[in-house]
C-alpha cells in the first residue's frame, strides 16, 4: 500500500472539496466575462488550467465569489452541495435568461469513512480544461444578451443543512419551457461535476 | 426495517431507517404499494428494486422520501462489492440515476447569498455598459449620443402686422447682439431677444418704402436696410441714428444684402451685385455682373472668400473675394440646374465649399454644392417651394422653411437627407428664418403676418461637447499638400 501511494496520486475529501469549488470560482468569473455581465476591461488574464483565464478585478464581484467559496468549500467537504446554480438575469426585467447548472455527486463513502480515493491531478485537470474551453466556446450559440444583465448564485443543499447566517433560501429561478446544452463534466473520484446550460428559447428566430 | 439484508445493514443510509419504515406502512394502504411490499418480503431486494422501476403508478400515490431511500440504498449495494451481481442495465442505472435527481429536487434546500453581487451600473457609468455590449470598436469610442426631442410646436409667437408677403424680399435678421429686426411695411423694428423688448428703429417715407432688405452688420450694432427705391440706408442700432445712404448704385429696388467685414454687398432687382466699402466716400468699390433679373439671394461663406448669390433667372453664381472690387468681375461657377427662382441660399458651416441652394415654387428641390469644384452633389425634392435654409452649427442639420402645401419647417438629417422633424404652425408660406447667434433658436416670418420661434437646433448645454468634437485628432496628418 505504501508503495501506491508514492507512485499514485491520492484524492482527499478536503482536497477534492478546494478543487471543486476552485473550479466554480474560475467557472463564474469565465461565464461572467464571456456573457459580458460585466465589462470586459474590469478583467485580468490569468494562466489556469494551461488556459488563459480572465478574473474579474472588481472588488464587489471578487468578494462575492470568495465569500461563496468558502460557504461551498465548507457543504463539498460535508457532502452536503448537490447543486449550484449561476443565474443570468435582465437587469431591467428580473427575466431569468440563462441557467448554468452544476451538478454534483458525492461519495458518500469517502464523506462517511474518510478514505481517500485515487486519480491524477493531470487527469482532472484536463477534464476540467475541456469544460472551460466549451464555457468560452458557448457564445457561439447562446442568444445574445442584449440588455444589461445581473447574476445570482443557487446553492442546492440538503435539506439538513442550516442555512448559514449570510444565506437565504430562494427559489428555483427557473426558464420557462428551456434550451438546453450539456457540456462535459469532470470527476475527482469524491465529487463528480456535470456542467449543463439552459437558456431562454426564443422562437421567434425560427 | 424487516426487509434489511445484512450487506445493507453496513451502510448508515441518510435518511434513518426508522422514519422509512414507518412511511412504508403507511404506504400499505395503496394496493400496488402493498404489493410491492409483499413481494420485497419475500424476494431478494434487487428484484424488488427492478420492479419498482416499472411501476410508477401515479404520482400522486408516490412517496418520495420512500423511494429516494430505496434509490440510494440501491446504489449502494452495486458499489458494495459483496453484491456484485449486476441485475441492472446502463439504462437502468441512468434512469435511476434521472429518477433520483428529479426526486433530489423536493429535497434539497435552495440557498442564495443575501448579499447579491453589485449589479454592472452600480461601478461602471451606463454609457460604459452600453459600450461593452457594443460589438464594433467605433461604438467603443463614441458614446451613443441621447436623442434630442424637438418641440413640435412654436416656443413663442409674435404678431408681425403688414410683413410684405414678397418672395424677393429679406426681412428678417436676427444680429450677433441677439437683438432680431424685422421689416414690416414701412417700418424697422428691433426686439431684443434676451428681454424681449421691442422697439421701432425708423419708419421709411412712403415714396421711399418699402423696406425690401434688412442685414445686421457682423458688429451687431449696425444695420444695412435696402429700400424700394432703390437707396440702402445705414443705422446704427444702438443711438438709432442714420450713418449714411448708398445712392445710386442700384436702378431698382434692393432686396438682398449681406456684409463681408467692412464691405457691404447689394442685390438689386436690375439683376446687379454691387460691393460697396462703407468706410469709403466712393463706396462703390465693385460689380458681380451675371444675373439678368433679380437678385433675391445673396450669402458671403464664413471664411469671406465666396459669394454665393441666388436670382429669379433660376441662376446661381459663386464669387471670389479677390475680384469683387474690379469692375468686371467673372463668376467662378455658375449653377443652372435649379428651374425657378433661388432666394435660399446657407454655407455649410461644418464643410467648406459646402453651399445648400434651395429652389422656389417650379422647382422645389434642395441642392448642395461643392463651390470649389461646381458640382452638384445632391439634389432632394420636398415636394414644396423653398424659401430659406439655416444649417444647425452644432449638429450636422438643415433646416428648410417652406410654402404650399404645408408652410412648414423641415429638419434633415445632413448628409442621409432623412427628415428628422416637420415644425407646422404657420398658416402661410415661411418667407424668412433668421438663426439666434448661439444657433439654437430660429426665428421665421411668414406670409400669415406671424414670427414664430421654434427651440429647433437643441439647447446650448448639450451643444457643448458636441462642439469640442470638431477637431480631428489627426486632421494635420491628412493635409494634401
């Protein structure tokens, strides 16, 4: 056993909790740039994932991301996340106008009994480089936004948890009648992500 | 939980057996549950599990904490490696795995932080976000200027009794002191357009009158009048006193007049354009011969260097500056595509050698020139003879004021020619507009014996930075030498 571990890479609950919710960090600050929810030049390339990413300067928004982080960190290590949700709406309008949903499944033998499972950090890092690059490729057949736009963050829980002091409980904010697209997912052994986006259908361009 | 197989009873499942298994008895009381139910008793529970795959008999009748327990007590048994018969299909497992997220919805608590992430207008002004949805980087640099709202109405309206209804004719003129005169019978009269007070300057002799012309100075003080008998007369507005008379250089009456500094240029109806310096004893310092009948039209550009002169013959001629005080002067272009008398004639203030011409009643069109060259550029049809024409200073803007059918006022867009706004008020046609000398108000005068200003040309505060455009960043670079 102790010669495995030196040659293979161990997965820890704790560890792969910090990569899933990096993972969502970069996620929403791509989605945020891509979708121009807030402007391009309030932007900063960084390399991540052997891909440029763009991080949002901005104080209010970087706030917002870390704060959610750490309150994600924290339920991905309880095995209590099952979902979250980044929500695109008008600004004028309250309209929900995209959906990006990440899914999560946890073992729960590792939340339980603490073992630690096995996958190269390589191996997930290329899994979720793919996701990255189908988040920056989707402009290519989202609607456009037109409008100035908002977003808000969802967190699915269980229904154990306790809605921490910062938090409130929302609603679905759900698309009516929506399009949408699975991109791919990725998979830590402990938390398995599938990324899909669903978006407002307009029928008019038919 | 009687059903519990040993493997099963290793793992700790979420939610506790115990709440389970009192959901199941109450679920005796459906009939297929309590089929179901039976048979898990006595059949293994992997069997059990693929049948309750196929029956989802209702919703209404289904319990979902019930079966989210016996979906996840299922996936535990295929990752526990002592039950490692696979009853289930991929299939299976995915639809399972469907059922289990659609069931996870009613059981999962949706949070969102209090504390939403500051909207974009919060820290970036709107014509910023405006910009960043732009896709084109000339978008980028200009920020979408706010349409300007043109009253449709008159801002004010003045009687303006016995105004002569006569094409031919200038009466009108608003000074760079912001005082207007107006020409009404016999009589000049002076309103002061930042109080308002109105004031006579003289009343002509009946055998002199009409008056025919009025024309402010550049000075704003003094004032060239142009009579019917063919005299033009000097006052100067502010003692209301007679400099001089111009005798004699006309044969008919003067009904066009415009200054170049200290040279005062007459249009007569004997078809003659005379310079006259009236600094001068001799003031008669030149003639532009070219009109056959008379000249009703008569505009210096801004530089000083053109004269653009309009007639009844259907003629308009381009001048130099530097021939106007020989005694045969040649035009530098002559223009005859118009087919009726030119009276309206405005140098484009933003464009040099730009000159708009527009037509009288058989002809009707406005036409814009290159005076350098001669050539005509554009020629658009408003369907209504052309009295006058104003350009905006501040926007790139004409304005025409017109006769039958409508005698109203249109604004174009310069140079698409799309009509912005149509301002009707007046009753007859609109012989004379007269521009405030910050270029925001116009004034005309019609034929209904009323002048009426209209707010066209936009307010002076947002004229501002639309002015401080003009420069091009890299005009000096494109310079052809």
């Amino acid at each position: 056993m102790a010669s495995r571990t030196a040659t293979k890479d161990i997965i820890t609950l704790r560890g792969s909790a910090a990569i899933v919710s990096e993972f969502f960090g970069y996620a929403a600050n791509s989605i945020l740039y891509n979708r121009g929810v807030y402007p391009e030049e309030s932007f900063a390339k960084v390399k991540k994932y052997g891909l440029p990413m763009l991080l949002t300067q901005d104080e209010g928004v970087k706030g917002f991301i870390s704060n959610l982080n750490s309150q994600l960190s924290e339920w991905l290590e309880a095995g209590k996340l099952q979902r979250v949700v980044l929500v695109i709406m008008s600004k004028a309008t309250g309209e929900v106008l995209e959906r990006w949903n990440f899914s999560i499944e946890t073992d729960n033998e590792v939340v339980e009994k603490g073992v630690s499972r096995e996958k190269s950090d390589k191996e997930i890092m290329r899994e979720i480089q793919a996701i990255m690059r189908q988040i920056a490729s989707s402009i290519t057949y989202l609607p456009c936004l037109d409008e100035p736009c908002v977003f808000d963050v969802l967190a699915y829980t269980d229904k154990d948890v306790a809605v921490p002091f910062t938090w409130i409980e929302s609603d679905p904010k759900l698309i009516a009648n929506p399009q949408m697209v699975k991109l791919h997912s990725f998979d830590t052994k402990i938390h398995k992500v599938d990324t899909l986006v669903s978006y407002k259908y307009d029928d008019e361009d038919e | 939980m009687e059903a519990e197989t040993p493997s099963e009873g290793l793992i700790t499942p979420s939610p506790s057996p115990s709440s389970s298994s009192s959901s199941i008895k109450r679920r005796c009381l459906c009939p297929v549950q309590k089929t179901l139910f039976r048979r898990k008793t006595s059949r293994e529970n992997v069997i059990f599990k693929t049948l309750l795959d196929r029956f989802i008999p209702n919703r209404s009748a289904m319990d979902f904490d019930y079966a989210h327990y016996m979906l996840t007590e299922g996936r535990k048994v295929e990752e526990n490696p002592k039950s490692t018969e696979t009853y289930t299909s991929p299939s299976k497992q995915a639809y399972r795995k469907v059922l289990a997220e659609t069931f996870n919805m009613n059981r999962s608590r949706i949070l969102a932080f209090k504390n939403k992430a500051p909207t974009p207008v919060d820290l970036f002004p709107t014509g910023y976000l405006s910009a960043d949805t732009a896709t084109t980087t000339s978008d980028l640099q200009k920020p979408v200027k706010p349409r300007r709202s043109i009253p449709q109405s008159s801002e004010r309206t003045l009687d303006a009794p016995d105004i002569l209804d006569d094409f031919y004719l200038n009466l009108l003129d608003w000074g760079s002191s912001n005082v207007l005169s107006i020409a009404l019978g016999n009589t000049i009269y002076l309103w002061d357009a930042s109080n308002g007070a109105a004031s006579e300057l003289v009343t002509i002799d009946d055998e002199d009158g009409p008056v025919t012309s009025v024309r402010w100075a550049p000075d704003g003080r003094h004032i060239a009048v142009g009579l019917n008998n063919s005299d033009v007369q000097l006052w100067d507005s502010t003692s209301e006193r007679k400099l001089r008379t111009l005798k004699g250089i006309h044969q008919m009456r003067v009904g066009s007049l415009d200054w170049n500094n200290h040279i005062l240029t007459t249009g007569g109806m004997d078809g003659q354009i005379n310079n006259n310096d009236v600094r001068v004893r001799s003031h008669l310092i030149g003639t532009y011969r070219g009109h056959h009948q008379e000249v009703c039209g008569l505009k210096w550009s801004d530089s000083g260097q053109q004269l653009a002169s309009g007639g009844n013959d259907n003629l308009v001629h381009i001048w130099d500056r530097s021939s106007c005080n020989s005694q045969t002067a040649q035009w530098l272009h002559r223009l005859e595509n118009h087919t009726a008398a030119v009276k309206a004639l405005a140098w484009c203030p933003f464009q040099a050698n730009l000159l708009a011409s527009g037509g009288g009643g058989g002809d009707q069109c406005v036409k814009f020139w290159n005076t350098h060259t001669g050539a005509l550029l554009n020629s658009i049809d408003t369907g209504s003879q052309v009295c006058a024409l104003l350009w905006n200073k501040n926007e790139r803007e004409l304005l025409s004021a017109h006769g039958f059918s409508q005698n109203q006022l249109t604004l174009w867009k310069y140079p698409a020619m799309s009509k912005l706004a149509k301002l009707r008020g007046h009753t007859s046609r609109v012989l004379f507009m007269a521009q405030s000398p910050d270029g925001c108000t116009v004034a005309s005068a019609a034929g209904d014996e009323t002048l009426r200003f209209w707010n066209v040309f936009g307010t002076p505060a947002t004229t501002k930075p639309a002015q401080k455009k003009t420069p091009e960043p890299f005009a000096h670079f494109s310079r052809i030498r």
